[in-house]
C-alpha cells in the first residue's frame, strides 16, 4: 500500500490579482511501475512523479545537455514573469528541483529536495 507523507507546502501570493501559486511535494513509498519510493510534485492540477524509471531517463538527458538541472516539460512556464518550474537536477544524490514565481515578487522561491533513489 502507498504511503504519503507532505515533504513541504510552497505559497507565493500575487498581489496583482491576490491569487497564490500553490506547490505541495510528498514522498511516496510506491511510484512507478517497479513501486519504489519517489517524490510527487503537485501544482496547478499536474502531478509530477520523481520515481526512479522515468528519473533514469532524465539523468541521461541531463548528461547529455551538459550535465545542469533539466527543466521537465510539465514545468508552467506560460508567463516570464509567473511561472512554476521543475526541474531534475543530476548529482552524487540527485534532486528535485521548484521554482516558484508571481508576477509581483522580486525573485522565485527556489527549493530542492534529495530524490530516494541513486544512480
């Protein structure tokens, strides 16, 4: 059975329109096909599953682009100015990583959170 537990909660108000992005990360103890622990990201009615076979993946993808955080296509990254990105972002202990940005904050709130997994 899948177990999940709130890792953290991100809120960055916007007070052009007084929305608030809103990010919730949970670690679950079956993701994926294999069902090994992993991370989900939620925002914006998207969910982003960090589990170790789609994760696979994406380390080679960002070996091959350079070796940097890949930014995920299920980032929302519609506005410059107000956007949430996820990256995976490849290392000795590789992460997760959130950016979190409204349109009247100066700069993103930017979290990372160590994957359960290694390659």
């Amino acid at each position: 059975m899948n177990t999940k537990t709130l890792v953290d909660e991100i809120e960055v108000r916007d007070l052009e329109d007084g929305s608030t992005l809103r990010v919730v990360v949970e670690e679950c103890s079956e993701l994926g096909n294999q069902s090994k622990p992993g991370l989900q990201v939620h925002f914006r009615g998207y969910i982003v599953n960090f589990e170790p076979l789609i994760a696979e993946r994406w380390n080679y993808q960002a070996k091959k682009a350079g070796g940097g955080p890949l930014l995920l296509d299920t980032s929302w990254t519609y506005h410059t100015d107000q956007f949430i990105k996820v990256y995976y972002a490849p290392g000795a202990t590789p992460k997760a990583r959130v950016e979190v940005k409204s349109r009247t904050t100066d700069n993103p709130v930017v979290k990372e959170y160590d994957l359960p997994f290694k390659f």
